[in-house]
C-alpha cells in the first residue's frame, strides 16, 4: 500500500476531535439515514447521508461498553478508508504527541 503523512490544522487537533467525540450523542442530523444491527456482541451502524456531498456512507462497529472497533468512511468517488482499532486502554492520559497519523 501507499503511505501518506500529513500534519493536521490547529483548528483540527486531536483534542478538539476527542473532545466532540466524547459528547453524548442525543440526535442526528437532519437528512442523515441510519440502519444498525447487533451480531454477536457488536453494534454495527451504517450512517447514510442524503446530500451530496464528500461521504456516501459511514460504518461505525463498537461493542457492547461502547469500545470502537472499527470506522469505514465511502466517499462518493467509491474511495474507501477504514480505520480498525485493537488493544484499546480507557483513560491512560494521553497527549496529541502520543500520535502519528501514517
């Protein structure tokens, strides 16, 4: 496969990102279609936005304690990139330094 690096934007830090990931989600947005399922102790979500633009669908996999296992984002030119997680530790205090984006 191929390699890419790039730096994020101070105005997309790992802590803002972290930050609205750990909001309690209590709605979605307006014109977005949602299917879930549950299989074998893991919740399976498939976000499906109705406009046009850059994301045709999004996966997100989490099991039961709400764990993230895996992200599939399918932009509308059928680019696919998956993002699985493994060894997950809660609360180990990590810095945005502790990340590399490869």
């Amino acid at each position: 496969g191929v390699t890419d690096r790039f730096v994020l934007p101070p105005e997309q830090s790992l802590e803002r990102w972290f930050s609205y990931l750990s909001r309690p989600l209590t709605g979605l947005p307006e014109g977005v279609e949602v299917k879930a399922e549950q299989r074998r102790g893991v919740w399976n979500l498939q976000l499906f936005p109705r406009s046009k633009g850059g994301a045709r669908e999004v996966q997100v996999s989490f099991d039961g304690s709400g764990r993230m296992k895996r992200i599939a984002i399918e932009e509308s030119n059928r680019d696919r990139t998956v993002i699985t997680f493994a060894n997950l530790r809660r609360n180990v205090g990590l810095t945005e330094s502790d990340f590399h984006l490869q």
